[in-house]
C-alpha cells in the first residue's frame, strides 16, 4: 500500500514556489563551465562530484563560489536549461525561481536586461520543448545588506511584467531586520510586484511576524519556525498566508532531525496554506518527485492530499490570471 502511495505520489503534477536558481544548477554543469573557464572550484566539492559544505553559513559561501563561473547572459541561458530540465523530469509543470541581479550584471539595470532576456529565451523554449512554465522573483541578498538590496529591487521595478513577477528577500536571516528591506518593498509594491520573504527558517517566529507586519508580504519562504506561536499559526491561517515549505532542505540542515519531525503536517492540519518546494536540490540531494515520495511515505498522504498542496500552490502563484487558469487546467486534467 505504501509503494503504491509513492508511485502515485512520484507521478503527480507538481507546482514548485520556492527555487533559487543558481542553488538548483547541477554540481556537473557547475564543474563543466569551470573548466571551460579555467576556473578553480575543486575545494566546494565532495569527492563524489557534489557540493561540500559544513553548515548553512558555509553553504552560502559555497553557493556563492559556485556563481563565480556564471559570467555571461548566455551562461544564464544554460543554465535556466538544464535546472528546468530537472525539475520537468520531476514532474514539474510550474516553477517560480528567486533571480538575483547580484550575480546578473552585479545590480546594474540595463546588464540586468540581458541577463534577464536570455534566461526568458531559455525558459520560453524549455516551456515549447518540456512543458514546464517557469516565472522569475527577484530576490535581493539580505546579508549583503540594505543599499545593495535597493540595486537588486530597482532592478525589478524597472522590469516587472508578466514573467518578472514579484520581490522576495533571502540569505541569512540573522543578518539585518524586515523592516531594513521596507524601502525594496515598497518599490516592488508600487510597480505591481508581488511579494515573498524568507523568515521562520533559522530565524524563530518573531522572524516570520516581523516579514508579514514590515514587508506585507502574501507568501513567506520556510516560515516553518511558526509553529513555535500558535497564536501566530491562527493569524497565518486566518489572513491565508502561503508558506512556500522546503521540508527536505530543512531537514538536511538540520532545523528538524527527521521528516517525522517536521512541522508541515501540523502547520496544514491548523489551516495554513502550505506548499511544497526544494529550495536548491542538488545541494540539498533531494528533487519535487523525492519531496512528495517522502511525504507520502511520512506521513501517509494520499494522491488527493498531495494534489490538493498543488492547487494551493498553483492558487498562490504569481503569475497572471490567464497563466494560472491554464496551469489550473493542466492539474485538474491530471
């Protein structure tokens, strides 16, 4: 009975809100374009060809030295491919993936513009070849700090349309404070962005009310440590509150010693809108097709339940009406 739940869960259409783009590039398309570049990374590996990192703060600086041989438009093209190729092989028909104009022309906005415009190409023809959709958040880095986060903002303002289609705010959660970011924001708001934070990941649940009271966002990235406030859990539920849940990741990282662990069960028996994401999958060595095999493993859900964390998903994303009446098709058929 319990194989049969993950061949069903391993089969499902899935709808992915929480991907960072340069954090879903395979270790071997990281160490092909090194070479290509004379580019020494052997010190982020593992013997075994993955990434090696010791802990969160490691693996940011890891994510970080991986990025150094994405330096051209067309590297971005590339590599919008082969994570899309992955994620469709999981069975994804939807993804919504964090975009830093840090590493895309250093925050200038007319570099920014081409970037931008190659990874669209690529996307626009992995959607003809593959079927999976793909729409872009731009996130600025919270521990890079304030002023530049304004750069990665403007950026996204300056772009925002139907592909281009919200803000979100990720790194270390232990650097700065939401209300630092409200500035980012605000601009976002105002040029028709939606918005998304990390908070409640390795920040505890003042990290998660701080995001929703100082950024208004609709959605939070993790926000999982809310558990840890029932009254904040009922406010979430009550005001619909998306949280894009990354359970392989945090498992990996330690915030919960097992999936049996995890809060995700007991977030969506409360009536929180939960979703399922994998945050940077290689790096995590999990894909959507794992995440939802595990949980129907874990905790015993069915195709129905799974499919129902889908629509959810498919319900919160930021992408335009005629966008999501389609993707909402597509799973009603499957």
């Amino acid at each position: 009975m319990k194989e049969e739940l993950m061949e069903r869960a391993a089969a499902l259409p899935k709808v992915e809100l929480h991907l960072h783009f340069e954090g879903g590039a395979p270790p071997a398309f990281i160490r092909g374009l090194a070479k290509e570049k004379h580019v020494d990374l052997s010190g982020i590996f593992n013997a075994d060809g993955s990434y090696a990192y010791r802990d969160f703060w490691h693996f940011l600086s890891v994510y970080e030295a991986a990025t150094q041989v994405l330096q051209t438009p067309e590297d971005f093209a590339r590599l919008t491919r082969a994570v899309l190729e992955e994620s469709a092989a999981s069975g994804v028909i939807y993804s919504e993936t964090f975009l830093s104009p840090e590493f895309c022309g250093g925050g200038d906005v007319a570099a920014w513009r081409e970037y931008l415009h190659a990874i669209r190409e690529a996307a626009d023809a992995a959607e003809r070849d593959l079927g999976i959709v793909l729409r872009g958040i731009v996130t600025p880095i919270r521990h890079f700090g304030p002023e530049r986060a304004k750069r990665s903002a403007l950026c996204a303002a300056e772009t925002a349309d139907d592909w281009l289609v919200g803000l979100g705010l990720a790194g270390d959660e232990k650097q700065c404070k939401p209300r630092d970011f409200a500035y980012c924001f605000d601009m976002a708001r105002e040029a028709g962005l939606r918005l998304t934070a990390h908070a409640g990941e390795w920040g505890g649940p003042d990290s998660v009310r701080d995001a929703i009271a100082d950024l208004g966002v609709e959605r939070i990235g993790h926000g999982v440590r809310a558990i840890e406030d029932p009254a904040l859990v009922e406010r979430i539920a009550e005001d619909g509150i998306v949280l894009e849940v990354c359970p392989g990741s945090n498992v990996f990282l330690g915030i919960y010693p097992t999936l049996a662990r995890h809060p995700i069960a007991r977030l969506r028996d409360a009536g929180v809108k939960v979703t399922v994401s994998t945050d940077d999958p290689p790096f995590f060595h999990t894909t959507m097709k794992k995440e939802y095999t595990d949980l129907a493993q874990t905790f015993g859900w069915d195709a129905e339940t799974l499919s129902d964390i889908t629509r959810t998903a498919a319900e919160a994303a930021f992408c335009d009406a005629a966008t999501k009446e389609s993707l909402l098709k597509r799973l009603e058929t499957a």
